[in-house]
C-alpha cells in the first residue's frame, strides 16, 4: 500500500511503532527562478533502508543535496534525530551523523587508503605529529569488522572500482554515520560484491544505522529496502511498505500518466546498413552487436552507467580500448582516433554541453566552424566571407536566435547553444550523427524543433543515433529503442512498442528476458 498526503504518521510494524531518525516536510527548492521541488516529503525511520525512487530530474539528488548541506532549502521544515534544523552546512551534517556516499566516489587515488579515511580528521599526537600506526591499525580492524580487504597502506589509485566503492562506504561508517545516503551504489559493483554490500547494510540496520537507498534497479529496491517514497518532476508522490507493493505498480508511480504532447515521429524508408557494430565489449559495456541503416534513428536508452553512453562515445573514438569491430559503409573503422572517426563521417554531440561543446572564448561563428577547421586544417586559407554565408544559412534552417555571428556563444540560451553546436557538426558533412542526450537542460519549445531538425535529418538520409534517459524524446523520433541493463543489451524495440512504462522495467530489470 502506498501511503499518500503528508505522510508524516509514524509507521507501525509488527514490532510496534519505530522511531522517526528523519523527517522532511513540505520541502521547497528553486534555482534561478524555477522550482526543482514542490513541497516533497521524506520520513526515515531508525534501522531501515529506505529507497528514494523517482526519474532521473525527479529531484532525489536536489532533496540530498539539501539534506548535506549542499545547498539552502527555500522552505519546509526538517528534523533530525529528534532535533529542528534550520539551517546546515556539509560539515555540519557529517557532524550530526549524516553521510552521502556519491555515485561518482569522492576519493583521492594519489593518497593511501587510510588518509582517505582520516582526510582533514587525522589523528595526532601530543607534538602535533601524524599518529599513522593509529590511523592504520583503526582503518585495519574497520576492514576486518566489514569483511572488507583492502590493504590500509594501497594507493586508492590502485584499487579496483569496485573496492573503491566499499572503501566510501567504510569511510563514512567509520565516524558512526546514523544515517548513509547511498546513491546507485551497486553501479561498479560485481554480483559477489553486491551481495557483500547488502549483508553489511543488513548487519548495520540491524544495529540501528538507517539508510536512504537511491537506485533505478528494482530486484535489488526489492531484496533490499523495507519503505520507499516516490517523487516524479519534483514532486511528492507518495509512501509505502516494500511488503505491500510490486514493482510494476512502483513504475506507474515513477512514471505517471503518459505524456499528451503530439507524436511527431513519421515512418520513412531506409537505406543501405551505414554502421555495424560486432561483438563489441569495452569498459561499461559487453559484446554489443547493432546495425543502423541510412536514414534511420536509433534510440539508446538506460539508467545512468548502463552502458549506451560510453558506447557512443567509443564509436566516436573518445572511449577506451576495446574488442571487436565497427564497420563504417562495410569498412571497418580504426580504433580509439576522434580525427579518424571525423574522416569517416561521424559526428557527436556529447551530452555535457558545458563542458565538452561550449568554447567559451570564441564567436558564434567559431564556434560552428572549429570542427570542420580541424578536418581542412591542410588548406592553407579560410575563406570568412563563405563561412558567414553559410552561417547564416544554418541560423535560419535551425533557426537560431541570436544577433551577430561575432557574439559569444555563452549569450545565447541552452536551446539555442545546442543548436549552434549541431551546425557545428553538419558543418563536417557527417553521415552518422551521435546525439547524447540532445535535448538536456534545454526549454520545451527548443526541444520540439531538435525533434524536427532530428527528422528531417533523417529524411535528408542521414543516420542519428540518439542516447538519451527521456523516453517521451524517443517516442517522438526513434525507429527503434535499445535498451541497455548493466552494459548488455536487454531488449531492442520498434516504434510500436516503445512505451515509457515497459522500457523503464528493461532498464530496472523488472523484466528478465533478452532480446
């Protein structure tokens, strides 16, 4: 049963009423003007493992961020272990008992084991001086008690990710963390060393540690948590018991009522197979076999480190070394170049605009023009007046807002940035364009002409394969859905089939079988 409202009634078990560790009402957030959160809800009882379930965008990460004093709440009221908080700052809350333990691991891999432990919480003797053999023997006999082995004296550089992982959550256990914040935490993880993991949240919970659980992975939601809450879009859903619900019925919730907006997709004839991938295995993912046909759009989808990013990235060449081959026009391709992947036509528009599109320093117009600078970087001249035209060309095919070709390409917004930066790579005269997560972080109306330009893209005959966590997107232009579950393929859909509740269970494992 999902318990819906304020939920702020103590739960009652059949041991009888357990006492609340955390309570967050009607929790208020915004950024620049736009609410990320809706007056959401958290209780955590003492000793239990709660899933904190939702979309990625639900607001989950926004809701610990303000829990560990990351940033200010705007408004709500929140309490912990039995004391009001107002204010927090992320020392203050490691001080109460608070620990977040990041999907992406907060270690230093050129420091030793146990100063990362002991980071800015070393032990000293009476001159001042670091007390190493304390701090080892402690950091050995915490390792012992978790049934963890990593030697104390390693560089964390040298563990494997999957250690690193345990090494976080041994870190926050060691100042008597009351409750840990764990996020994807079985992402890197083995199926022996989640199984590990479990056993030690089953002992601590047990001695009264509580949990918050963030993952999209509901046979290990199921096998793990005791209570969940739901947010979708920054709101609060409701609250429940595990016991009591199912997770085909904990989906719904996540997902919500089908999006309303206009099906844009419209059916098209292919051409010849363009890309074959073969066998393909590389770090985050595992013998990967696709084709994708002139004129066709492929969508790849999947939770956060399931492995449809990285494999973009490795057709692209900015991946790490890999077996098995890709095939360009029935060539196959050389392995791990950028530039050869450019030659032989290919584009990417990576998902982090900011970091790995956007070059602050440079025009509008230098900011189109870079990529195919650096294919004809033999010729000898650059013809200004040819590039201004053709400039203005994509400004008005994409529609671009923006004023002179001279301004920064920071003045303009997401959307319009983001189109900027497809210019860039039609620029190049791809024939497989790479879109990872195109439309992220930009407005409604920009979006739906990226759909468009995506389609007539592919009606020009061009291959786009798009890799992105919004189902509605792909709903809208894809021919077919990948679906990636812990770096393998798990179910390829056509557009018939792609529905937001079914490839959200092949990206959770609800459903077992594969294609």
């Amino acid at each position: 049963m999902c318990k819906v409202g304020n939920g702020l009634a103590h739960w009652q078990s059949k041991e009888g009423i357990k006492m609340k560790l955390l309570e967050m009402k009607d929790i208020h957030k915004s950024f620049n003007g736009v609410s990320v959160l809706n007056g959401v809800n958290l209780n955590v009882n003492t000793g239990e493992v709660h899933a904190l379930l939702g979309e990625n965008g639900a607001g989950k990460s926004t809701l610990m961020n303000l829990l560990t004093g990351v940033f200010p709440w705007d408004g709500g009221e929140v309490v912990f272990n039995g004391e009001k908080i107002s204010k927090t700052s992320v020392k203050e809350s490691e001080s109460m008992g608070i620990a977040f333990v990041h999907q992406e691991l907060n270690l230093f891999n050129d420091l030793k084991v146990y100063e990362n432990i002991f980071l800015n919480k070393e032990y000293k003797n009476k001159l001042g001086i670091l007390d190493k053999k304390r701090m080892k023997k402690e950091s050995r006999e915490l390792f012992e008690r978790l049934g963890v082995d990593i030697d104390p004296n390693e560089l964390v550089g040298n563990l494997k990710t999957s250690k690193k992982q345990l090494l976080e959550i041994a870190k926050a256990l060691f100042f008597d963390a009351k409750l840990l914040i764990l996020d994807e935490p079985t992402t890197s993880l083995t199926n022996d060393d989640v199984e590990h993991l479990f056993s030690i949240i089953r002992s601590l919970k047990e001695n009264g540690t509580s949990f918050i659980f963030i993952s999209h992975k509901m046979p290990e939601i199921f096998e793990i948590a005791d209570r969940y809450t739901v947010f979708r879009n920054g709101n609060y859903i409701c609250e429940g018991n595990i016991k009591d619900t199912s997770p085909e019925e904990v989906t719904k919730k996540m997902v919500g009522e089908k999006y309303s907006a206009e099906d844009v997709y419209k059916p098209r004839k292919f051409g010849e197979t363009v890309l074959k991938i073969e066998n393909l295995t590389g770090n985050g993912f595992k013998n990967i076999s696709l084709e994708a046909k002139k004129g066709q759009i492929i969508g790849l989808t999947g939770l956060q480190g399931a492995g449809s990013s990285e494999l973009m990235q490795c057709i692209f060449g900015a991946g790490e070394s890999y077996n098995g081959s890709i095939y360009i026009n029935g060539k196959p391709m050389h392995k791990n170049s950028i530039h050869n992947a450019m030659k032989s036509k290919i584009a990417m528009l990576p998902a982090n605009r900011k970091e790995n599109s956007v070059l602050p320093d440079m025009s509008l117009l230098e900011n189109t023009y870079i990529s195919e600078h650096t294919l004809s970087s033999k010729k000898p001249l650059i013809n200004r007046k040819k590039e201004i035209e053709k400039y203005a060309s994509f400004k008005e095919e994409l529609h671009i807002k923006a004023q002179s070709e001279h301004d920064a390409v920071t003045s303009l917004s997401g959307g319009n940035q983001q189109k900027v930066f497809i210019a860039r790579w039609l620029n190049t005269q791809a024939d497989i364009l790479l879109f990872d997560n195109p439309t992220q972080g930009i407005d409604v109306g920009a979006k739906a002409e990226i759909y468009r330009l995506i389609l007539k893209l592919a009606e020009e005959g061009k291959t786009i394969i798009i890799n992105t966590l919004e189902i509605p997107e792909l709903q809208k232009v894809a021919d077919y859905c990948v679906v990636f579950y812990n770096g393998s393929v798990v179910k390829i859909l056509p557009h018939s089939e792609i529905d937001e509740e079914k490839v959200m269970m092949y990206s959770t494992g609800t459903f077992k079988e594969a294609n």
